[in-house]
C-alpha cells in the first residue's frame, strides 16, 4: 500500500511541476515578453548621457591594484583586443550619438578596468590624449597611438598604426563586405579635442 502512494504521490509532483511549467511557457504572455528590457523599443532604455555626471566618467580606478603578473598580462591581451576590434567595427561616418557612446564607454572603461594601476596610467594618457570618435579612422588611430604610449612606457615593441585593421580583425565582415583596409603609408593622427561631446 505505502508503495502504491509513493508512486502516487511522485506522479502528482510530476504532473503538476510538467503542468506549472507549460502554463508558464505557453500560458499568458509570449516567452521572454513578461519583463521587457526594450528590446522591441529603443526609446525604452533611453539615457541621457550628457546627464553621467562629470565624477561618474572622471572619478579615479575603482579597481585595486594587480597583484599577479600573469593573469595582468593576460587581461591586457585580452583587453587591448577587445578595445581595437570595437574601434575597427565603429563606423566610419557616425552620428552624434554613436561619437557620445563611444567616447564615455571609453572614460567608464578606463574607469573600470579590473587593474587599478593600468586603469590610473590609462586615465593619465585620456587626459593628454583625448579620445578621437570622428570617424572609424580615427578611433582606430588613436587606439593604436594610446596602445603605443602604454608599450612604449612598459619598454615593449610599438606596434605599425598602418597595419592594425589586419592585426585586429574580428573576422566579422563589413555591412558592404570590404575590411577596414590598411595602408603602406602613414596615416596621418591629429590628436585634437572633438567638436563632438566636448563634455564628456
């Protein structure tokens, strides 16, 4: 008898967590529609940078400093990759807003990075050498220029500016099929204050 309701009683668990389960995903709202986050309207998530104050995208590292020498190195790979290949999918005619992401992702990620004494160097080097959002030529120069200050600081290889959409490349392909292409000559870097965002 005590195995009959055992078995009874598992079935009716069962039932009932198969049947919560499908009133859930099937019941009510679409799957993934209950809580919106935006994503079918962009106006949702609006925000108004130009509202960030000055101490949020200027404070100091909030990070402390890195201790081990080898999960350093590795986080500076790891970054400088990501930091180049956002720089060489930014596009190359960008609108006032893309400029204004672009530049405070670059304060919040100086502010933010995970090695304090990396982050400090680095928020020296965005006071003397302001980002350069105009175009993706220019964010692509001036992160490798910045990327050279760092190298040449730490006394490493500075790296040829003219062949960083080759090194760099995502593998993710241009919207009109060309990669950002290098050049044999020079390019020539201005580093200027942007009319764009002149408070961020």
């Amino acid at each position: 008898m005590a195995r009959h309701l055992s078995a009874t009683v598992i079935l009716a668990i069962a039932a009932f967590l198969a049947l919560s389960y499908m009133m859930t995903s099937f019941g009510g709202a679409p799957h993934g529609r209950g809580l919106s986050m935006g994503g079918d309207n962009p106006a949702a998530i609006k925000t108004d940078l130009g509202a960030i104050p000055e101490s949020v995208l200027h404070g100091g590292s909030i990070a402390p400093k890195l201790e081990n020498a080898t999960a350093k190195a590795e986080l500076g790979r790891a970054s400088w990759k990501l930091f180049h290949t956002m720089m060489a999918r930014f596009p190359e005619k960008p609108t006032e807003d893309d400029s204004l992401a672009l530049k405070t992702y670059i304060q919040l990620f100086a502010r933010l990075y995970p090695c304090g004494d990396c982050a400090a160097h680095f928020q020296k080097l965005l006071a003397k050498y302001p980002p350069q959002v105009g175009s993706r030529n220019s964010a692509a120069g001036w992160a490798c220029f910045v990327h050279n200050e760092v190298n040449q600081r730490l006394k490493k290889q500075l790296f040829d500016c003219t062949k960083i959409g080759d090194f760099y490349d995502c593998g993710c392909g241009d919207e009109d099929g060309k990669k950002m292409e290098s050049t044999d000559k020079a390019v020539e870097l201005k580093l200027e204050k942007d009319s764009v965002a002149e408070d961020v």
